[in-house]
C-alpha cells in the first residue's frame, strides 16, 4: 500500500513549469493568511465607530482572536497534514478560512464576528504549514533552498500586502468588504490547489489533542488577563481568574506533553539555551512588530487625517531596510558575530519604537517614516538570525518541529503585542481625556468619545496621540529590555559550549 502511494506520488509530480506555477499558488496562500494579521489594524476605526459598538477590549479581541488560534494550531496543521496527507488538509484550511471569513463579514454582533475570526484562524494555521511541505514534496533535493527561501520571504512580504490591499479594499467605505473579499480569493486559490498541488505520503503519527487544546486555552486564559485588566481592574476576579487559569494550564499542558507519545511541542527542548533565547527573541520582535501595526493604522487614520489607503501604504518604510539589505544581514553576521547582530537588531526596534512615542498630531509624516526605517532595520537584522538560530538548534530530524515553532512564536508574539499595547493604550486615553467628556459615558474608545461629544475632536484625538504615545514608549522598552536578556543568554551559553 506505502509503495503504490508513494509511486502515485512520483507520477504526478509537477514539471519545471509546473513546480513554478505550485510555488507561486503556494506563496499566494501563504500572503493571504499572514496578510490578514495586519490587514485587518486597518479596519479598527471603522469597527470601532460600528453598528456593533464594541468595547477597547471588544476590539482587541477581533484582533487577536485570529492570531491565538493560528499560533496555537500551526504545529497541530502541520502534524495533521503529516497524518491525513498535506494536499487535503490544506484545501480544508482553505475551505475553513473562506467560510469563517463569511461569517465575519456577515456577523450581525460582536459574539458572531469572533467565532468568524476563530474559524478563520483555524483555517489559517493548517495553510500555513502545509504550503510547505507540499512544496517540499514537489521539488527536486537542489531546490529545496532557494524554495525554503523564498516561501519564508513570504512571511515578510504578507503583512505589508496585507496593510496595502486591506487599506485598497476597505475604501469602500465598510469594514465588511474586507472580510467578504477574500472569500473568492480564497476559494480561487482552493481550485488551483486542488488542480495543481501533487499528493504526498502520509505517516501514523498520532495527534496531540489534549495538548492543543491545553494550550490554547492557557493562550486565551492569558490574553483575558491582559485585556481586561484596564476594563474591569486588575484585581477583578475575571482578570486574576484568567491569569490564574494560563498558569495552571500552562503547567497542566507541560505534565501532559512529558507524558505524551507524541507530544504537539515537547518542554524539555526548551532545556537548550540557544534555542530558548532564540525564541524569546523571536517572539520580541513580532510583539513589537504588531504592536506597532496595531496602532500605526488608528494613529495614521485619527492624528493625520489618513484615509485607508494612504494609511496601508504608510507602513511601507518599515520594508525598505528589509528589501534592500536582507541579502546582507548573514554577510554583517559573520564578521560582527551572532551575539552583535542580535543586540544590534533589538537596539534598533527598540529604539524605532522609542522614537515613534515622541510623534504627535504636528510631526511631520517624514519624520514618523523615518523611525518607521529605523525599526525596519531592527527587524532586518533579526529575523533571519533569530530563525538560523532556531534552526541551527535542533537536529535535522526536528526541522519540522523547528519550522511549527518560529510560526508559534512570531503569531504568539504577534497577539501579546496587539493586546498588551492596546491595553496601555486605552487607560492612557481614557485618563487623558477631559473629565466632562469622561462622564458622558465613560469612553474607552475614540468613536465613544466622539459620540459622546462630537464638537470636541480635537481633544479626543490629543488624548488618543497620548495614548498612542505611551503605547510605543511602554513596547519600545519592554523589546530593548527582552532583547537584553535575548543578547545576554546568548552570549552566555555560546560561551559555556566552547568550554
């Protein structure tokens, strides 16, 4: 049975030609479900000022609900893809990312459009790992780098797509349109996966359930903390109940993973130094990195008089380090070192974010571009270090292991960003909003705020820029102090392995 499977597989596996055609389809996929993590900071005005009214924290959550499930379910997607064959698992998670992307677009409250985005990222975290590997599968062993390489460029290249064609499609005026155009997106490139992509062997090893399901729930028990800790207090029993819970689960999921055959991410990798810290970095730099998308689309939109489009457009500085001096990093790599590169790298974001907390409604947008190109350099310099390291780390027979985890912890970091800095946000801009317009309802976001006194924009607007401020000023500190530790245990344990 193993040999007519894997004969069938050699039979249909594509030419040259075709081998260009499936890369293409599989970036594409790959753009579309990364794209999403950031098209959609460009819609959080217009949700905000919404027939669903929903709450700072409401809008958090329509954030980084998506994110959770995808982070927590990219290792999951990419076992099941193993286990039930990587072409039918990716047509699934397309199939799952249209359908929750309907319902969101169709959602008549705020409870619906979370269960859309829940699907969605579900449906996003079996795409993203098994574009991979079925690329893997149908390319010859010598091509195998330059595809590894560009898929993972792909990575890059979505989120500032996903800013450019959210900030095109969402100049329709309705945040709706966002979410219903990429239903025939999806679903074209569902038919081109079904018609092109080759089928692959499978193998019996088994799933993980418990432990998905353990962690996601401490990932979702953590954010509830976070989130609601300037809404509720954070002595409320809902907060400390949610960082109670992530902390028992997360010990929980960490006895369930020893025990386990087949563990979803065995703990006791984390006992490698290099790995550790390459890790925390990585997840550093995507809290940053959101952080930032998160409110650069509000601050761009409400402080400049940015439309959609404009303000899609306006994160394209943070890329140019990133296209033009990528193909240099592992050149500077090598002749400052690793442990160089890597505090360089977190210098830079910190700093870029440091600088971003001193614009204001008069900075010129050159300016703000320009520690936009700082940051961009941060990052530059991090992400193909931090992911070597993560790579270099682990054994060849872990590769895939090692791919699930830098998905993990660029998603992971990607939520606590988005929550914790709109969390600092919103009690900024909530105390620095004058008292009367406090107490026509006690707003906690800028289109409450304007409803509640729509003569006093300016005001609701300085008080959001504040907010904004201390946001990036309380990110850009936290990522130079984690990127500290990142360059400090790296150094230490390059030093106990050369003894």
């Amino acid at each position: 049975m193993q040999l007519n499977l894997l004969s069938r597989d050699s039979a249909t596996a594509p030419t040259p030609v075709g081998q260009r055609g499936l890369l293409a389809v599989m970036c594409a996929c790959v753009v579309l479900v990364v794209g999403m993590v950031a098209a959609i900071n460009l819609a959080v005005p217009m949700l905000a000022a919404s027939p669903l009214h929903p709450s700072a924290s409401a809008l958090v959550w329509i954030v980084d609900t998506y994110v959770i499930f995808f982070a927590c379910l990219v290792i999951p997607g990419g076992a099941a893809g193993d286990r039930f064959g990587r072409k039918g698992v990716l047509l699934a998670g397309l199939g799952l990312f249209a359908a929750g992307a309907l319902l969101s677009a169709l959602a008549p409250n705020v409870a619906v459009l979370l269960v859309g985005r829940a699907i969605t990222g579900a449906g996003a975290a079996a795409v993203l790992p098994n574009t991979l590997a079925v690329l893997l599968h149908a390319v010859p062993p010598e091509r195998k780098g330059a595809t590894i390489a560009t898929w993972a460029s792909m990575t890059g290249i979505g989120g500032v797509l996903g800013n450019v064609g959210g900030g095109a499609v969402l100049t329709g005026g309705s945040w709706r349109w966002l979410f219903l155009a990429i239903v025939p997106l999806t679903l074209l490139l569902a038919a081109l996966v079904a018609r092109i992509a080759p089928v692959s062997a499978r193998h019996d090893r088994r799933l993980d359930p418990i432990g998905t399901v353990l962690l996601v729930a401490a990932s979702v028990a953590l954010l509830v903390g976070i989130v609601e800790g300037p809404v509720s207090g954070w002595g409320s029993p809902l907060v400390v109940a949610g960082f109670a819970g992530a902390a028992v689960l997360l010990a929980v999921w960490t006895i369930v993973e020893l025990r386990v055959e087949h563990p979803l991410l065995d703990p006791r990798l984390f006992r490698l130094p290099a790995l550790r810290s390459a890790c925390l970095g990585m997840t550093t730099v995507f809290f940053g990195m959101f952080a930032l998308f998160y409110v650069n689309a509000s601050f761009l939109q409400y402080a400049k008089g940015f439309g959609v489009l404009r303000t899609g457009l306006g994160i394209i500085p943070l890329t140019v380090p990133v296209i033009l001096g990528a193909r240099h990093v592992e050149r500077l790599t090598r002749r400052i070192g690793v442990d160089a590169t890597v505090a360089l790298a977190f210098a830079f974001v910190g700093g870029g974010l440091l600088g971003l907390s001193t614009s204001g409604t008069n900075t010129p947008y050159l300016a703000y571009a320009g520690w936009l190109v700082v940051t961009g350099i941060g990052v530059t310099l991090a992400l193909p270090t931090l992911s070597a390291a993560i790579s270099g780390s682990l054994p060849q027979a872990l590769a895939g292991v090692g791919a699930g985890l830098q998905a993990t912890t660029r998603e992971f970091g990607s939520a606590l960003g988005v929550a914790v800095i709109g969390t600092v946000l919103t009690a900024r801009f909530v105390n620095a909003l004058p008292a009367d317009i406090r107490a026509t309802g006690d707003p906690h976001t800028v289109a409450q705020a304007l409803a509640g006194a729509p003569d006093r924009a300016n005001e609701v607007v300085v008080a959001f820029v504040s907010g904004a401020d201390a946001g990036f000023r309380f990110v850009g500190i936290a990522v130079l102090v984690l990127g500290a530790l990142v360059a400090l245990q790296s150094l230490l344990s390059r030093r106990a392995s050369r003894r």
